[in-house]
C-alpha cells in the first residue's frame, strides 16, 4: 500500500481555530442583548455546531487526493449552477428579506453563493493549472480566416473556463447578491493572473467584469440609491433610514476609541437590526476599540498571508492557483466588510470571513483551507513540480516551444 505523506501547516489550523473561537464570543457578545435564548443565544449555539463540522470537514478535505479535488472541480461547477436553480424553487428556495439565495431543508438554511465561491476558485485553478497555449508566429498568419482560425478560436476556447465563472457570478447577482458575485469576479481575476493571462486579454475581462458590475448598480435603482444615500447618511433624512446600519457602525466605532467601552457595555448591538452578521465587527470595535479591532485584522491578515505564501511554495501549478484563490478570497472580503463598518463603503452584505454569524460561510471556508492543505501533498521520495503538464494556464506560453523541426518558438 502506498503511503502518502500530508503537508499539513499546524499554523494555519490554530489560525483559522483561533479566528473561529473569537468569532463564537463576538456572537455571543452581539446576540445575547437580543434575547433569543437568553444568555447563549441561537446565534452562538448554531455558530458552534457549525465550527464543529467545520472543523471535521477541513479533516476529511485534508485526506483527500489532489487528483480527487481535480476531478470533484467539475462535480462542483455543475452542483454551482444546480443549487442556483434549486434556490428557485418552490418548496426548496426560500427567502429572506426580499432575496431568494438560501435552501432551507427543516431548520437548516444553506446559503450556496458561500460554497460557489470556493467551487468557482477550483474549477478555475485545475482547467487554468491542465493547459499551456501555443501562440501561432504573426509571419505565418495570411489573412482574417487563418488570425481567427489560429489565434481567437484558441483564446476564446482557453478562456471558456472563465466566462463560465463570470456566467456563475451573473446568476449569483440575480438572486440578488452582488457583493458575493463581486468576491467570486475578483477571485477569478487573482487566479487568471497569476495563470498568465496576457496584459491584453486581462484589461479586457478587467474591462467587462467593471462593465458588467456598473450595468448591475444602475439597472436596479435601489443599489445606486444605496450608493447615493451613502454620501449623505449623516443628513436628516438618512440618518434614521437609508443611512441607519452605517451611522449607528461609525457611531459605535467613535465611541470604542483606542480601548474600548468594556465588554457588555457596548450599544450599538441593541440598535442594528443584524448585529451578529455583516456588522458584528461594529460591536468588537465599541467594546474592545481600535485595539479589538486590529487583533481581529492581524488575525485574518496571517491567514490571508499564509495561504499566498503556500501558493509560492505549492508543489504544482493547480495547488498554486487554487491557494491565491482562497488567499484573495479571504483578503478582499476582510477589507470589503471592515470598509462596510467603518463608512467606506455602504452596506452591501459581506460577511467578515471567520467571524461574522452564518454557517455556510463558515464551512466554505474551513473546506476551502482545507482543500488548500490537501493540494500541498507530496509522495514519499518524489515530490511533484509545476512543469509544463500541470503547469501555467497561460492565455500566452512564455516557454520557448522547439518544433519537430528543432526551431525555437516564442510562445
């Protein structure tokens, strides 16, 4: 029997164990003035068990075979689009507060934009980390028949990965849920990247996801409002209505200061209607201050370091990609909630990642980390490398290629 040697980084597991427990208190601490099974609220009690499977399900990710995540890829590209058709269905979908993104199964409620984003992350690094491109030389190219039989038929054909993920991140606006489509663009972008996409194909996909993004903020009126108000909460007519989430947040943050106010003593969780979710870190920086707040930061910025740091490590081109991935995954969503609490940004519906109430997120998450360990995996006595079979998805090679013939090629 052969047996397989696991690179498992013990540093990572107690950084995202101990993100994980200070999210259980900062829940706990948010919900309990909510009076919703008094001193441990539901919340807390939910959160908990989910950590516990959380934690079982990076285990089990861990055991698993690099050439299995290559292969489950696909399984979750289709099972993506599936459960954004199950959310829509009657009897399985179910809505909350206007929007149709969760299946609820009894008294569980799963939210699937959570693990699409880590489902679009490996498709894209195992189809990006099995392809190299062949450019064909410009002297050999006649006419517009062979430019686009040689050169835009290949691109468009490598780059069907991506327009697949972009088709993922549209249905996950419709739902609507635009700041989770904006997590998975963004991802995808990091991914492509780092494969070796050239600097014209980038500015283009660059181009259409801005395009695209700004086409969804105005054909909804309620999203450019949101974004209009934003600029004026602290006027008369926001403050108490389309301003509330964020001035109450900036309030709570001014009154923390450098210390904070004590445990317990916080009163912006009493205020926001969803303290325990995308303003949880309002509450953290009322009780504990600046100082709170930038533990909490430190914490998810090691995470987010680490995985990049593994990625330049990763013995193959597929466990590279998927680790920036997770590691852009992490680090956008951080700064994108922080700057939702602090004012930057308006309130768009990003969890902090580890923290914030939701037991989707927090299992996608601790899979995702632990798919990122299981890809670092290595053979007794023979360790694998990125070379060219499993190596850069580039939309241009940059190997020189040597033809049948022995001449070189600029690829």
């Amino acid at each position: 029997m052969n047996l397989k040697k696991y690179v498992v980084d013990p540093a990572m597991f107690w950084l995202c164990l101990a993100a994980s427990g200070v999210g259980l208190i900062a829940i706990w601490d948010a919900g309990y003035a909510r009076n919703t099974g008094g001193i441990f609220p539901r919340e807390l009690r939910w959160q908990a068990m989910y950590l516990v499977l959380a934690v079982v399900a990076y285990y089990l990710c861990t055991r698993m075979s690099p050439k299995v995540w290559r292969w489950l890829s696909w399984v979750g590209l289709l099972l993506s689009f599936g459960s954004l058709i199950a959310v829509r269905m009657p009897g399985i979908g179910h809505e909350i507060g206007g929007a149709q993104r969760w299946l609820k199964f009894g008294p569980v409620t799963v939210q699937p934009s959570e693990f699409i984003k880590l489902g679009a992350i490996m498709f894209l690094a195992s189809t990006m980390a099995g392809h190299t491109a062949w450019q064909a030389p410009k002297k050999a190219i006649q006419n517009f028949a062979q430019r686009l039989d040689r050169i835009w038929v290949p691109k468009i054909k490598r780059g069907f990965p991506f327009f697949l993920v972009l088709a993922l991140a549209v249905l996950v606006e419709r739902q609507p849920d635009l700041a989770t489509a904006g997590m998975i663009v963004a991802a995808s972008l990091a991914i492509i990247i780092v494969a070796g996409v050239t600097r014209k194909s980038l500015l283009i996909f660059a181009a259409v996801s801005a395009f695209a993004v700004g086409f969804a903020i105005y054909e909804q009126p309620y999203r450019l409002n949101r974004f209009k108000v934003h600029e004026q909460r602290w006027s008369q007519q926001n403050i108490l209505d389309g301003g509330y989430q964020t001035v109450v947040s900036e309030t709570a943050l001014a009154r923390g200061g450098f210390f904070g106010v004590g445990i317990g003593n916080g009163s912006a969780k009493t205020s926001l209607p969803a303290p325990t979710t995308d303003f949880v870190l309002a509450t953290v920086g009322e009780e504990f201050g600046v100082l709170g707040v930038l533990a909490i930061v430190t914490l998810l910025a090691l995470i987010t370091v680490r995985l990049y740091v593994q990625a330049a490590r990763a013995p193959t081109a597929f466990a590279r990609l998927a680790l920036v991935g997770l590691s852009v995954w992490i680090g956008v969503q951080t700064c994108v909630s922080v700057m939702m609490v602090n004012g930057v940004l308006p309130p768009i519906g990003i969890p902090l990642p580890f923290i914030s109430y939701g037991g989707s997120s927090l299992l996608a998450l601790w899979m995702g980390v632990g798919i990122g360990m299981s890809l670092q995996r290595t053979n007794i006595g023979q360790k694998e490398v990125a070379q060219p079979e499993t190596g850069s998805y580039g939309w241009r090679d940059r190997r020189p290629r040597v033809s049948s013939a022995g001449s070189r090629r600029a690829g």
